[in-house]
C-alpha cells in the first residue's frame, strides 16, 4: 500500500516534469519559427500546431501535481473560519467532488478519442495529424487527476497554506 | 436556474473546492440537470480540448516561464533596483514605475494576463520588501494588467472589430487617449495611496550604477517590443523570444542558473500554468452550458428590451456587462453581447467606436471581478502568500477608478473619438 | 394562452407539427450574408410551423468555434451546425473538393453541381460519418491580399509569406512557390500590419469584414477557390423527425440555399467594390490566363486525390466533364 501510494506520488511529479519539458519545447519550436521565418524567409509548417499541443498536454499533464501542491486557487474565504473538524470535512468533500469531476473527464474523453480515432479525424494543416493523439492528453490527464484526489482522500489533509480574507 | 448556477458556484467556491473544479463541476451538474442528463457529458471533452486549442493561449506559459527566470537569476531585481534608483524620492515612486511597465507591456502584448504575469512577478517581491503594503501592491499588479486590452494592440477590439465590420485601425487609435488617462489615473491614485513611502533621492552616481546593473534587463523590453512592431515576431511569439533572451542573460550574464534552480523554476510555471489554463477550460465548460440554456442571452435581451430613455438602457447595458464579466471570461461576453448590443446602441445614435472603448473597459472589469477573474487568478498563482480575499481588496478602488471613467467617457465621448476622424 | 393559439394557427394553415426545440449553431458574424440566410431559414420554419417548432440559434461561434463544431454535431451535443467545407474535410476528405483549386468557374456552375450528382456524393460521404447536409451555404470565392506586390502570375508568390487555414489552400500556397504560415486569427490583422506575414488568403466579404483594406495594398482577384459552409443535422435526431417537420426542414433549407447562393454573388462583387474604392490596388486574373494558373496549381489536384479515395476522383472527374 505504501510502496503503491509512493509510486503514484512519484508517477504525478514525473508528469509535472514532462509538462514542464513541453513547455520548453513549446519555446524552442516557437523561437525556431521566428529565426526560420524572419531571417531565413523560410516559415515552418510545424511549430504552430506542434506548439498548441504540447500546451494542451501540460496542462493536463501538470494540473494533478498543482493538486497535490495546492496550486490551484481556492477561495478561503469559509474555510479559515470554522473550526478543525467542520475544514476537514469540507476537504473530504472537496476531494470528493473533484474526484466526481475527475472521473467524468476521463470517462467520457476516453470515449470521445475513440469516436475521432474512428473517423480518422485528422488536424486541418499541412500536418494532418491524427487528432486522437493530441485529445489523448485528456483522458491521461484525467487519470493522473483521479489518482491525485485519491491521494488526497487518503491524506485526508487540509490546505494549510491559505489566509484569511 | 440561475439560482441554481449562482448557489452552485458559491458554495463549491466557499467549502474550498479549487476555483477551476468548482467551474467545470457545476458545469457538469447543469448539463447533467438541465440539458439531458448524462448524455450532454459527451461534450466535456470536446470543450475541454477546445478551450485550449489556441496558438495565443501557447503564449501564457511562457510568460510566466520567463519571469520565473527574471525572478531566480536576479535580472528582475536589478531593474527594480534601478527604478528605485530613479523613482524612490516621489511618493509612491515605485507604484508608479509599475504602472509605467504595465503600460509599455500592454502596448507590445495585447494581452491583460501576460501583462500581469510577467511585470508583477517581478514587481511584486520587490515592492513588498521595500515596505510597499502587499494588498496595495496586488491591487496596481491586476489593475495595471488589465490595460493590455485597451491600449493597442488589443485582442478584443479585433474582436469587435470582426463581429460589426468597424475599422480595427480605428478602434486601436480610439483606444490610446483613453488608455494615457487610465494609466495616468492609475498613478496618481496609487502615488496617493502609497505616499507615505518615499525615500530620499539617489545620488546621480547610484543612480548611474543601478542603470548599469540593469542595463541586460533593461535590453529585454527593448528587444521585445522592437521585434513586435518591425513584424520579426508576433506577440505570442515575443514569448518565446522573451524566455530565450532570459535564458542567456541568466547563463551567460548572471551565471546563477543551476540544475537545482531548474527544476524548481520547471515546478513553478507548471503549477502555475496548469492552475491558469485549468480554470480557463473550466469557465469555458460553463460558458458553454450557460450560454446553451440561453441565460447570458436572456439577461442581455431583458436588459435591453425596455422602452426608457437611450441614457437608462445604456446604464443597465454597463451593469449587465459587470453582472456577466463575473462570471465569463471575456471573448465569450464579446461574441454572445456585441452582436446584440450592437444595432441596439447604433439605433439609440450612440457611436459604435466608442461604444467599442465602453465594451473594452468593462472587459478590463471583467478580468478583475470575481469569482472568475483571470487577472485574480495569476496574481494570486505568483506567491503562496498572496489571498484572493486581498487581491480584490486591493483592486477596489482601481474598479471605481475603472467605473468613473466609464461615466466620464459618457459625458465627454470625444475622450475616444477625437482621434478617429483623422484616420481615414 | 400562448400554446392554444399556437394550435388554432397550426390547425387554421392546416398542418400540425410535433413541438421541436432545435438547437442551430454557427461561426460567422452577424452581417455576413450567410447568416442572412440562416436568419431567414429560422424565421421561415418557426412562421410555417407556427411556432410548434422552436429554433435556437447560436451564431458567431459563442457556443462552439469550428474547431469543435462537428465533434459536438456528431454527438448529439447539438442539433444542427453549419461549418466550412474546410473543417469538414479533416473527417470527411471529399468535402475538401471546395479546396481544390479552380475546380469552379463560376456561380451557376456551382449550383447546377450541388444539386447533382456531385451534391449527391458529398451527401452520401456525410451521411457515412452521421450527418445529414441540408444545405450548401456558398461563402464566396478566395482570392490573395498582400502588403508587398501586385500578383500578376503564379511566379510572382515566390518568396512569399501568407497566412493560410486548411490543408489544401496551404497546399496551394506551396505549389505557386511561396511559404503557408499558420497564425491565430486574432494575430492576423496585426500581422498583416507589421509585415509578419505578406499576405493573407480569404474572401472579399471576409476581407471587408475584418479591414484587411488597411494592412494591405494588393488584391489578386483569381477565385481559386469557392468557400463552401455546410449546414448538417445529427444524422439520427433526424430520423427520429415527423416526416411534415423533416419536409419542412428540408423545403426550408433548399429556398435558403438558392437564396445565398445569389446574394453571394452580389456580395462578391460589391465587397470587391468596396476594396478598389478603399483604395486597394486589384488585379483581376483575365479568363485566357486562367489555365497557367490551373496548370500550376495540379500538385494540390494529386493531392486531393490521394487523400479523398474513389469519391474524391469521381467528384474531380465531373468537374473536369462541365
Ligand atoms: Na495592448
Ligand atoms: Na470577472
């Protein structure tokens, strides 16, 4: 149980990574183009789209880890004035709810890539790629999401970081 | 309904769930209540990846990618360093220079949140640590942000300018005075607001020293908006070339990027842009249903539909724009309003440019109301330490600032208009 | 109230519809004359209706862009959707044959093949993925604006860096020598404008719409290529319609489409109007050099073949017939 619990840890963080490491690429292509097109006169027909996709995947590939670290806002408005017990069912539920959310997300976008897989659904560029792939970001994004709540089910924390309005 | 969507939002917010889940969760419901049960959940992915699937949007992490590597290399803290240098004998001296930053980066970026990110990242830390009070600062920081919309470039206006055939050229030139006086009012309210701190003045030599510091820092902006206006690159691009420029001053100049420092600045624009990028699939996926079940449209249409006078519907048309700028980000106002409010304003004999300056300020609201407020949001995604509670205090008085100039531009519509007949 | 007097109309015109709430949407601004057209398809089936049955409509893209139009269509999430033959072809490739450049020559030729053979084919590579066409909503032809030099042949797009949307147009792009850039499109006014790019591609209606008069100097009138919107409906919300209301639809939709299709050509022609008296320097592409133009233009006719299988030959091959 342990040993799993870590490993999903560890499996979050490594995605964050990953997404960090798009957006890296994101600025490579990007600047690639700039050099190619304006001091070259030779524009890509790549690093537009390749771009807009390796955003979309760090977003969903970094948002459990802003889970786990309390990156996401929340409002603190109520939560920083009822006591102990009454904060730590509000996190349960939160969890809950966000897990409810999560579940959704997955479920359903593993249906949607296999209906774009289906029709072949192809990018609108010279490119043409299969748009499957880059809608796959959603549902494994939604995986990492469900495991993230989990683990903060499990935790059974609340947010410490926050102030009072 | 809207009871249902107003009280479902509030209460997620208000037992802590994030901003982005409470978003797409009531989303869900109501699509789940409202139109046609589970079913209407085919539609969550599609919005999701629709929401994001936007060149411009590649833009926004790279930003905050970039003055995540101002801030650690130190490049942030010399210009700051230098501002004071020149500034810190006024009241309020570095509040001001802050409002002059977000006004040079609205002018290359055309964007309120990349202009937000990226100058108070670096503003932010060191304002609060000479003494600036840190809710006085978050307010100027989301403020000053949202001028990115109306001094030109400006998304928006092209926006508008697409949905009634008006001259985007126009719009711009409509959009600088009223941009200068924003800005203007925006300094001397926080030179006021912050005028019990001012230093004595620097000698000329610190002064030349502190500019000499910062001179690397300084070239960033240069390069910048000079590759923005000769066409080298676009705005969304000028983020790229930000981030590389960063990159080199920080490697080659400053020589304090380490492999530690790396993967700590990776962590953050993670966090941050996922947080960012997060709540914006969120408001889409409840634009989405709201708009589905007409409610947006409703109000405009209620709000407009009544025979009072052409100065009564305008007032009502402002606090319906206020009332939906809380909620929706501001492309989808944009698209579901303009085409009604349009012939609506044209037929009372109102000018469709300066409506269009009227349309852009209440867009500038709508980025700092909350709940959803991107301006807010960013802002509060720069620093643990900072609550939204605060933030919005701090951007109060900068709102009524916003709303007397609205009422201002009524009585004097040339304050847009002067311009624009000399165009063409 | 309401609902009883909606009855005694129905029953007073003599035909009675099942109450139908029809969620339409589409992506273009409220002055285009398509969207004309869609505001009097609405007005004309919720009148002949009687108000039985309901049309909600969603223009300028506030529900959906076009990117993600058909994904919803297909799956229920809306009734009807109108979206450009572009979009079209990444699920269906023979609807790219709008792309294919000079396969029309003009107007009348456009109609008479809709209602064709050809229409058919495309209906039926439609229907294939789920979705009924009710209507063929003619843009208008595509043509080339620039900020650098007048483009008198294909020679002169050598260098050249123009803003492109879809595969085949960019393809197009590529075959007269000059390079496709992909930007968002809120960028490309200011793109234009400071030279990022030299050129855009688009229709007269469009370019009036979005000023390009004032960040370019130079229009190629060479109609390239016809921008075709399609109206489609949720293939299996439709057989579940009456067969008055589906009638009705289809009636409806088949008026509108002729009415388009003539507005389209008037708008054409007064929006080009309007960039010469802007000051916009035209050249018109004279009918005898047409061909050059064409010849240069055949490696995106391979292409389009490739892609687009035994449908897309035979809708090439009809075309080349007329
Ligand atoms: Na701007
Ligand atoms: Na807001």
């Amino acid at each position: 149980m342990n040993t799993l619990y870590k490993f999903s840890d560890l499996l979050i963080k490594y995605a964050a990574y990953l997404a960090g490491i798009l957006i890296f690429a994101t600025t490579l292509m990007t600047f690639y183009e700039v050099l190619s097109r304006s001091f070259f006169g030779m524009p890509t027909a790549w690093a537009t789209e390749l771009s807009t996709y390796a955003i979309i995947g760090s977003c969903f590939l970094g948002t459990a880890y802003a889970v786990r670290t309390y990156a996401h806002i929340t409002v603190d408005l109520l939560v920083n004035r009822v006591n102990n017990v009454t904060r730590k069912v509000f996190a349960y539920i939160c969890n809950a709810l966000g897990l409810l959310f999560s579940v959704i997300l997955t479920g359903y976008g593993f249906s949607h890539i296999s209906l774009t897989f289906e029709l072949g659904t192809t990018s609108t560029s010279l490119l043409r790629i299969p748009m499957y792939l880059p809608e796959l970001f959603i549902p494994i994004g939604g995986v990492l999401l469900i495991i993230a709540f989990i683990l903060q089910l499990v935790d059974g924390d609340v947010h410490k970081g926050g102030d009072s309005l | 309904m809207n009871l249902f969507f107003a009280g479902g939002l509030a209460t997620f917010l208000l037992i802590g769930l994030p901003v982005a889940f409470s978003l797409g969760l009531l989303a869900v419901l109501g699509m789940y209540l409202f139109n046609g049960g589970s079913v209407a959940f085919d539609q969550v992915p599609i919005i999701a990846y629709s929401a994001l699937d936007d060149f411009t949007l590649t833009a926004l992490p790279m930003y905050v990618l970039m003055s995540q590597i101002l801030v650690v290399s130190g490049v942030g803290r010399d210009l700051y360093e230098m501002a004071s240098k020149w500034f810190r004998h006024f009241p309020g001296g570095l509040a001001i220079a802050t409002v002059f930053c977000c006004t040079i980066f609205s002018a290359i970026s055309g964007s309120s949140v990349a202009t937000a990110v990226t100058v108070g990242v670096v503003a932010l830390p060191e304002m609060v640590q000479r003494g600036y009070k840190r809710r006085y600062v978050l307010g100027l920081l989301a403020a000053g942000g949202t001028l990115g919309i109306l001094i030109p470039p400006s998304v928006p206006m092209i926006i508008y300018g697409s949905l009634t055939g008006e001259s985007v050229g126009q719009l711009f030139i409509a959009g600088v005075v009223p941009g200068i006086i924003l800005t203007l009012s925006f300094m001397i309210f926080a030179s006021i607001q912050m005028r019990h701190i001012k230093e004595k003045p620097a000698t000329w030599n610190e002064r030349w020293e502190a500019s000499k510091k910062a001179i690397w820092g300084l070239l960033l902006p240069v390069a910048i908006i000079g590759g923005i206006y000769s066409g080298i690159f676009t705005p969304t691009e000028a983020a790229a070339v930000g981030v590389v420029l960063s990159f080199l001053i920080a490697i080659l100049v400053y020589r304090n990027l380490t492999f530690m420092n790396l993967k700590k600045i990776i962590l953050t624009t993670v966090n941050t842009s996922a947080m960012i990028l997060f709540i914006i699939i969120g408001a889409k996926l409840l634009g989405f249903i709201l708009t589905m079940l007409q409610i947006p449209q409703q109000i405009t249409e209620a709000a407009t539909g009544t025979d009072v006078s052409p100065w009564v519907i305008l007032i009502v048309i402002n606090l319906v724009l206020l009332g939906l700028g809380m909620f929706l980000e501001t492309v989808s106002i944009l698209v579901i309003t303009v085409p009604m409010l349009y012939p609506i304003i044209t037929a009372l004999g109102f000018d469709p440019i300066w409506f269009a300056i009227i349309m852009v300020i209440n867009m500038e609201l709508a980025l700092i109301t909350p709940p959803v407020g991107l301006n807010l949001f960013v802002l509060k995604g720069l620093d643990n330490k900072n609550s939204l509670g605060e933030i919005v205090k701090g951007v109060i008085p900068y709102a009524l600032i916003m709303v007397l100039f609205i009422i201002l531009m009524c009585f004097f519509p040339q304050i847009a208009t002067y311009f624009v007949g000399d165009v063409q | 109230s309401n609902d009883d007097g909606a009855t005694e109309n129905a029953e007073a015109s003599g035909e009675e519809y099942e109450p139908a709430t029809i969620r339409l949407a589409y992506n273009l601004p409220p002055d285009h004359h398509i969207s004309h057209g869609i505001e009097q398809f609405v007005q004309k089936i919720e009148e002949e209706s009687n108000g039985q049955i309901e049309m909600q409509v969603f223009a300028n893209g506030q529900l959906l862009s076009d990117k993600d139009m058909n994904q919803s269509l297909l799956t229920g999430g809306i009734e009807m959707g109108m979206n450009s033959s572009t979009i079209w072809s990444s699920t269906v490739p023979a609807m790219g044959i709008f792309d294919v450049p000079y396969v029309f020559e003009d107007y009348e030729e456009v109609g008479e093949s809709l209602n064709g053979e050809f229409g058919d084919i495309l209906r039926s590579e439609m229907e294939d993925v789920g979705v009924k066409v009710l209507m063929f909503g003619d843009y208008g032809f595509g043509q080339f604006a620039n900020n650098q030099r007048p483009l008198e042949s294909p020679e002169d797009f050598a260098g050249m860096k123009i803003r492109s949307v879809g595969t085949l147009p960019s393809e197009l792009i590529q075959a007269y020598g000059a390079s496709p850039v992909f930007m968002g499109g809120g960028e490309v006014y200011m793109g234009l404008q400071r030279e990022t790019v030299d050129g855009a591609t688009s229709g007269t209606t469009a370019m009036v719409q979005r000023s390009y008069d004032e960040v370019t100097d130079y229009l190629t009138v060479n109609n390239y290529a016809y921008f075709e919107f399609i109206l489609g409906v949720n293939q299996e919300y439709w057989d579940d319609l009456p067969e008055n209301t589906q009638t009705l639809i289809e009636e409806t939709a088949n008026e509108t489409e002729e009415w388009i299709r003539h507005q389209t050509k008037l708008e054409d022609e007064e929006t080009l109007q309007v960039l010469k008296d802007r000051g916009m320097e035209v050249y018109e592409v004279p009918a005898d050099e047409l061909d050059v133009w064409k010849e240069a233009a055949m490696p995106v006719w391979r292409t389009f073949e490739d892609e687009a299988g035994e449908a897309g030959e035979k809708l090439l091959d009809i075309a080349e017939e007329e």
